[in-house]
C-alpha cells in the first residue's frame, strides 16, 4: 500500500496557488494538497501544525521569504523536502537556498513536467530512507519482541536491564494487562502499521508494543481496562481514531507479575 505523501503550497499569490493545485493531477503521482499558506509566516505554522512530506515554496514573500523558511524547516523538521519556486532575476539568489535544505529549486512559470520530475525524483529519496528507517525498526522491534516474549516466561533481571536501558521499558510495572489489537486483513498487511500503533502507544502512555505471530498487541502500563467500562471505550475509540479502522480489543486478566501473564 503506497503511502500517500502531503504536499504543503506557499505562496503569496493566490493566482500561483490555485494554479498549482491543478498543474498536475496530484493524486495520479501519489501526492495530496494538505494545506496552503499566502506568506512565509503562516507558511511556517502550517508545516508545524500537518507535518507535510513535501513543501513548494516561494522565494520571495512578505513577513518571511521562502529562504528564512527554509532554514527555520531544516533546523525544526529536516525531514521535509522543499521545492523552491523562483524568477529569472533571482536565479543567483536562489542558488544559496541549496544551503539552506532547499530540495531543488524550479523557475516560475513552473512546467508541468519538470515538476512531475522533480516530485518522483522526492518519492524515490523519501521511499528510500523509509525503507532504511523500515529495516532499522523491524530489527528493533524483532529484538524486543523476543526480549519481552523471554521475560514472558521467565523473571530475569538481566532481560529487564536490557529492557529498561535500550527500550525505556520502565519496569517494574505497578500491573500488567495485554490487550490484542483485531484488525482488518489490510490493516495488518501494512508496512506502517507497527509504527502507528506504537505512536499511538507512546502518545498516551499506553504501554510497550508487541507482535505475537502476526496479532498486534498492547502490554498496557499500570492501568486495568474493561471493554465495557469508560476507560475501555474511550481507549478504544483513541485507537480507532488514530489507525483510522475498525479495531476490536481482546484484553487479557490483569495481572501483578509479568511472569503471571497468560502468553
């Protein structure tokens, strides 16, 4: 499943901005309009707030060029790539934005095709490092997976060292819960699954994730949950909301020992 990658427009001309909405069919090359912004001010404040994949920015604008810009997203969000939309006048200018984190630079009118060039040429970097960032994860995650899945069984002060210094485990645990994750086939076929759940996790302090087979699940942190309870529906609907999906909970008897946990 191709991830579709968020593209943020700056520009201080509304003409330009509504052109580039439409100078390509966006959805076609795996990209999709997040959000537009008329000065490189607000323009900041966007990429703070939705986190696009991509921005295509305008040299020269009121309150803050597309250089300051630039320099400000490369310190705060390296990760974003910015496409640099400049005039003929000001090509020497734009050559020092290379400097500043600046993607690629295009020449206004900006062509249909060098656009679409300079966009595939950005999947293919962003595709790249994700399978990088995608390989390094899975080698962690297939690490605690099998720290944790040991501990399971049997109690190690060694294994919760391990687990505490390179995974900020935190244990002992005040309880302990596994709540399993029942998701849609495709759901579970995803390559970002793994890291949607743990943000999901991390964000609320929910608890360490696991794969046991192919079945996600959740060792919940000091808290007890019954699906039937408010807590268990109001997590329940934080997790729907945050894998976009249909999810079922299959939760576990809570337990004061790790070891004592049905695995």
């Amino acid at each position: 499943m191709e991830k579709v990658l968020k593209v943020l427009l700056v520009d201080d001309e509304a003409l330009v901005r509504e052109g580039l909405k439409t100078i390509i069919p966006w959805e076609e090359y795996g990209f999709s309009i997040c959000g537009t912004a008329q000065d490189g001010r607000e323009g900041l404040q966007k990429i703070r707030e939705l986190k696009p994949d991509v921005a295509v920015v305008d040299i020269r604008m009121p309150l803050m060029d597309g250089l300051e810009l630039s320099r400000i997203v490369r310190e705060e969000q390296p990760g974003v790539r910015i496409v640099l939309l400049t005039g003929y006048s000001e090509f020497e200018y734009a050559r020092s934005a290379l400097r500043a984190g600046v993607k690629c630079y295009l020449l206004k009118p900006v062509e249909e095709e060098e656009l679409i060039k300079e966009l595939r040429s950005i999947r293919q970097e962003l595709e790249r490092e994700s399978g990088q960032e995608r390989s390094r994860q899975e080698s962690r995650s297939l690490l605690f997976n099998r720290l944790l899945q040991e501990l399971f069984h049997r109690p190690d002060g060694g294994l919760v060292q391990r687990l505490n210094g390179e995974f900020s485990a935190g244990f002992p645990w005040e309880s302990y819960q596994i709540a399993f994750l029942l998701l849609p086939q495709e759901l579970l076929k995803s390559e970002y699954i793994f890291s949607m759940i743990s943000e999901f996790a991390e964000k609320n302090n929910a608890g360490l994730v696991f794969f046991s087979g192919s079945l996600p699940g959740i060792l919940l942190r000091g808290r007890v949950l019954d699906s039937s309870s408010l807590a268990g529906r109001v997590f329940l609907r934080g997790l729907r909301e945050a894998l976009g999906h249909p999810v079922r909970l299959v939760l576990g008897d809570p337990c004061e020992q790790i070891t004592d946990l049905p695995m």
